[in-house]
C-alpha cells in the first residue's frame, strides 16, 4: 500500500473519531509535506535514520512551535500504522515528545482589542473568550470541561467576570442544549473540541475582528493583569 493511501485511511479514522474540520485540515497539511519529503521511498521501507534525517530536512524551515506540531502529527501517524500493521516497527518512537516553546511573554490585549473581539464573536466564540479571561484553565483543560462541572461554585471562582460568563453560557446554551454529562464545547459528534481546533476558532475570530495577536496566550494575560490589578487594591 503507498504512502497515500495510509495517509487518506489515517485521516478516515481520524474523521470517524469526531475530529474537527479545522484538525483533520491541519493533519492532511503535515502529513502531505511529510510525504512529499520521504518521496519515493514506501513508508514499510523507511529506515531510523532516512526518518529522522528527512524529519530534520522537514521541520528546518519551520518556526520553533511548528516543528513541535508537525512532529506530532508524524508521530501519532507512524503510532496508528504500527498498530493497525501496516508497518513491522513501531517508528514512532525514534520522533521524542517535544514541548510547546513559549518565545516571548504573551503581552495582554487591549481593552479596545477585547471589546472588538466581543463584538465579531458568535455564541460559541463569545463563550470561548468570557472561560479565557476570566478562569485560570489552559486550553487542554477547557475542552474537557463537562456540563456537570458547570455549578454555581465554578461560576463564582470567575470573580468579577461571573456576570459575562454565566450570560455567554445562557446564549450558548440556548442555541446548543447540552446534557449533564455532555462536553461543553463539543462537535457535531458530541465530543470533545481539540485543543488545536480552539485555537484555530480564536485565529479565525481575530482575522474577522481585525485584531493582532489574539490568541489563548494574549486573552490569558488578561485575567492575570486583572488578578494583578486584585491584589495592588487589596494592599
């Protein structure tokens, strides 16, 4: 079976796992650039060092985090091949485990910024920003947030910005009604968003709202300058 194929029947079973449009697009852009590097050679055929010399040649273009993404996908690719017998060795575990680099410190949004953002947000969006700015969860830790977990506690940890989130959850909830045990940001499939598909939502917010630089990383900073602003009062 060519490289194609594998590749085609990896993101089938990605698709029919509920992934999002936005990942399986994102998957099928590494994985196509990954192809065309190992080109002619048959993955079966693959050896430990044209692997890891020809990840090197991929990623070498590539920002910091990029490489960090890319190698993930080839990972987790050559991991479902192995499994399913496609290939003999399990050459997934030559591509190490790599951490997110954060190059700089994430400088906070304006209020003018956030107010544009608010604005150009629909219901899933806005929910989206008012769990950002005001609750200390990452990413990785909003996609697994469940209904259940949604209680008057939860909104009152939100502080000052419990008004907006409780209203925001109100409009989301009205347009997609969600079971005790159900994710709250789920997909078509109802389950979980990606961590990947979120930041993806955000970037595409940003572009429609003409704001720079509006990611998880930027709105985050917004809650810890809030909490900063907290404790300069309380002293």
């Amino acid at each position: 079976m060519d490289n194609q194929m594998l590749i085609k029947r990896y993101l089938n079973s990605l698709r029919q796992s509920g992934k999002s449009i936005l990942t399986l697009s994102a998957y099928a852009t590494d994985l196509k650039q990954f192809s065309t590097v190992i080109s002619p050679t048959p993955l079966t055929l693959l050896t430990n060092l044209k692997l890891t010399t020809n990840n090197q040649q991929l990623i070498s273009r590539f920002s910091p985090n990029s490489r960090v993404r890319k190698l993930t996908t080839i990972r987790e690719f050559l991991k479902w091949c192995f499994i399913k017998g496609y290939l003999k060795k399990d050459l997934s575990g030559i591509i190490k485990p790599v951490r997110r680099i954060t190059i700089s410190p994430a400088k906070s949004l304006s209020t003018s910024q956030f107010y544009r953002l608010r604005s150009k947000a629909d219901v899933k969006e806005r929910l989206l920003l008012e769990l950002i700015i005001n609750i200390n969860l990452k990413l990785s830790a909003i996609v697994k947030l469940k209904m259940k977990d949604i209680t008057p506690l939860f909104l009152r940890s939100c502080g000052a910005g419990s008004r907006f989130v409780g209203q925001s959850l109100d409009y989301y909830l009205a347009q997609f009604p969600r079971g005790p045990k159900s994710y709250l940001l789920a997909n078509k499939f109802n389950r979980p968003m990606s961590v990947r598909t979120l930041s993806s939502i955000l970037k595409n917010l940003s572009r429609r709202a003409g704001v720079k630089h509006g990611t998880f990383r930027n709105l985050r900073a917004i809650y810890f300058a809030s909490q900063e602003r907290t404790r300069s009062y309380k002293r």
